[in-house]
C-alpha cells in the first residue's frame, strides 16, 4: 500500500477493524500492511478512534458493545462478584461498573480504560482460574466465574458487598436448582470461607 492512498487505506483499515470485531490493535494494521503513521493520520482525520493507547475503532460508529470491548481490551478478565450476581439472576441491580478478576501481577495502567468503567479484583495466581468458565453476554462469550466461585467471592469479599445484596444472593443461590454445593464446599476450602459460608448455607438450605 502505497502513501499517496488515503481512500484504499480507509478501506483497508476498515475491513481490519471489521475483521477483528469492531476494535483493531497497532499490531493488526502492521500486520495488513497499514504504517503507524497512516494510522496517527486516520486519527488525525477523524476516520479512527483511539479507544485506548494501541486499539482503534471507527469514528462516529458505536458499534462495539461493552462485552465487546471487555473481551478485546482486558483479554485475562474474568467477570466476578456483583456483575457475575447479577449475570446469573442473583440480584436484578445493574451493577454500575463491570466487577473483572485479573491477575495481582497485571499492570495497573492496563486497566486504564476510558471507554468502560471498571472494578478490578486482584486475585492470586494460585485461586485465579479456580471457577473459571464462559458464558454467552449479549452475544459475547467472556470469561466469568461459575456459580459456586462466585458466592466463595461473595464471602471472600463481604465488606465490599451491600448487605441486602449479600442476603439475597444467599437466599437465590440456595434455591438454584443448578447449584452444585460439592464444588461449593471445594472452593470454600481453597479460598478459606468454609467455616463462615457452611454455618449460614446449612440455615439457608435446611429451612
């Protein structure tokens, strides 16, 4: 591609965003022949958006959901806590911020992203993945915490949690016909809530 072709770069560089659903990195215009500086220019022009420093999209189209953009711009997060309540029906309160698990070694400016608001739980490479699972959000497959994980991090959590919230979680869990109170009790034991969470889901379960 030569420099003296704005229109067939246009095209190109949207084909490229297109192809990677809706946010394209530096690396994958380098990769179709596009310069850096051909990209600096698009932005210049008002073609591109820089969403975050090395990822791109469209100007003047919002064609990139919240999901999208979680599973473009934090690849290693997990969906956790109140928006992983919320996501399997354990409250109806729409979380203000996305609730993402990463890794305590990722960096903070990493998270640093002006287009999504974002509430980091730092977790230990040990107990990282335990729960790990997928799930379809609004047609995007993201990492999330399964069902049991998620209430251990309800434990693991709880002065960060509402109290309402942390009740009616509770309550919700207990009457889930898919919960699986074997691995509920193996991750309690791993994340240390076992004592606490088995004297209150005994109550809960036995009423």
């Amino acid at each position: 591609m030569k420099a003296g072709e704005p229109v067939n770069i246009r095209e190109l560089a949207r084909q490229v965003i297109t192809e990677n659903g809706g946010i394209a990195k530096a690396a994958d215009f380098v990769n179709a022949g596009i310069r850096a500086a051909d990209v600096v220019n698009m932005c210049n022009a008002g073609f591109l958006n820089r969403v975050r420093h090395g990822y791109y999209q469209l100007a003047g189209q919002d064609i990139s959901s919240e999901e999208q953009l979680l599973a473009t711009l934090i690849p290693k997060g997990i969906v956790c806590v109140e928006s992983a309540l919320f996501h399997y029906g354990y409250t109806d309160f729409i979380p203000r911020k996305w609730s993402i698990a990463v890794p305590r070694s990722m960096s903070r400016k990493k998270l640093e992203v002006d287009v999504l608001a974002l509430q980091p739980y730092y977790v230990q490479s040990e107990i990282y993945e335990l729960g790990k699972t997928t799930d379809d959000f609004n047609n995007v497959t993201l990492s999330v915490y399964d069902r049991e994980r998620t209430i251990c991090d309800c434990f693991k959590y709880r002065s960060r949690l509402d109290n309402e919230l942390f009740c009616r979680t509770l309550n919700a869990y207990a009457n889930d016909t898919k919960k699986n109170l074997q691995n509920l009790s193996i991750y309690a034991k791993r994340l240390r809530v076992h004592k606490k969470l088995t004297e209150l889901m005994e109550v809960l379960l036995n009423d």
